[in-house]
C-alpha cells in the first residue's frame, strides 16, 4: 500500500496532482465566494468549511468509487448522431446550471441598487448549490487525477492537501471579492466562461484549460492595475 513512498515517480506525480487540483479548484472557489456572498455574515465562514469539507468528502469518494467513475466515460445515449456519456451530461447540466446562476447575479447586481439589497439565498440553499458544483468539479478532478497518477493513495492525499489551501484561501478571496463590486463581476464573467467550457466540453469539444486560465489570469491582472489607480487617484483627491 506504501510502497510508493520509496519511488521517486510517485513523489513527482503527487506534487504535479496537488499543485493541478489547487488550479482547478480555483473554480470551486470562486463560485463558494458569490454563494456564500447571499448569506448573512455570520453564516459565511461556517458554509465556506462545510462547502469544502463537501468538496473533499465527495472527490475521495468518487476516488474510492473509481470503477463506477470511469464507467460515466462509456456511451450512455445517442443524440442527433452524437454518443454521450455519463460524464458529458454532467457536465451539460453543471455548464448550464453555472452560466444560469452567474447570469442571475449579474442581472441582480446590475438591477438591484446596493442599499436595497437583501440576503438572497437561505443557508440551506447556497449549500445545495455548493454541493451541485461540488460534484461537477470534483468529476473532472478525480478523471484528471486518474489520468495523471496510477496509486490511489496519492490521489487522496494529493486532494486533502489541495482542500486544505482551498480552505486556507477562500475567506481572503471571498472577502477580497466582496470588498470590490468590479472584482465580483470579472468573478461571476469567469463563471459564465467556465460554464460555457463545460457546455461544449459535454459535446466533444476539447477546450485545453491552460487557455482558460490564462484568460482568468490575464484579465484580473488588468482588474489590479484598476484597482490600483483608482487608489493612488483616491489619495491625491485627499
């Protein structure tokens, strides 16, 4: 069972399997912020933990449930000539339900004036929501993690220590995002770009990721470079 420790290949795969699921659950985190954003202040931080605990909770046991994972990978219907699997009409239903969900807050956020805006969500529906999420991503981070690692042991790991700076970062990037009402737009913009990811992906189309995240990237440098001129701009008008 541990006898990958002595083999220098596995250390490798579990360092490269860690540093890809904290990139992935970029994701995660972004869409827990503008949940947990709903909710009252002092029910934020308790679903931020138990989002993510769900978060890992669910990714180890699709990792100890991997046949049955891998079998979402085989044909289940045929549509309009095209094959779809299981892992296709998750995906479907997750890149529907995230572009839903970021076009509402846009709407609401553009719409709703700020001194007139009330808590949208209860606890037990922004968890619900979280937990909807949850299954999508973990799905492709288990198959990512199948197709990188061969020891079961260092997936699991891999995740735990993923879910912990997962953990570690959202309060700071959900109170980051809250605190910048542009910040919160350029989030929900990420949103709808990675539903419309996992929409076409659902179809057959391969959407390499590193171009997806290189946008995110791109983009909220620039959102930075805003933020910091509308500061230095504030103290000179002092």
């Amino acid at each position: 069972m541990f006898e990958w420790l002595m083999d220098p290949n596995a250390w490798i795969g579990l360092m490269t399997l860690t540093v890809l699921e904290i990139v992935l659950g970029i994701d995660n985190i972004v869409f827990l912020s503008i949940v947990v954003s709903k909710l009252p202040e002092h029910q934020r931080e308790k679903a931020r933990k138990i989002g993510l605990t769900l978060a890992m909770g669910i990714r180890l046991l699709l990792l100890a449930s991997i046949s049955w994972v891998m079998s979402l990978t085989t044909p289940w219907i045929t549509l309009f000539g095209m094959e779809l699997t299981g892992r296709d009409l998750i995906l479907m239903g997750g890149g529907l339900f995230l572009i839903g969900k970021a076009s509402t807050e846009i709407h609401h956020s553009i719409e709703v004036h700020e001194e007139k805006k009330v808590t949208a969500t209860t606890f037990g529906a922004a968890l619900i929501q979280i937990l909807l999420l949850d299954v999508i991503f973990s799905l492709d981070s288990v198959i990512t993690a199948v197709g990188l690692v061969e020891e079961l042991t260092v997936m699991m790991i891999a995740v735990v220590i993923a879910v912990g700076v997962m953990m570690w970062a959202a309060k700071p990037i959900s109170d980051f995002v809250e605190r910048h009402p542009s910040v919160k737009m350029l989030a929900l913009s990420f949103l709808i770009l990675v539903g419309f990811m996992l929409l076409i992906e659902g179809f057959g189309v391969h959407v390499p990721k590193g171009y997806i995240y290189f946008a995110m990237a791109f983009s909220l440098g620039v959102e930075m470079l805003n933020l910091l001129r509308r500061k230095k701009l504030a103290e000179r008008v002092k």
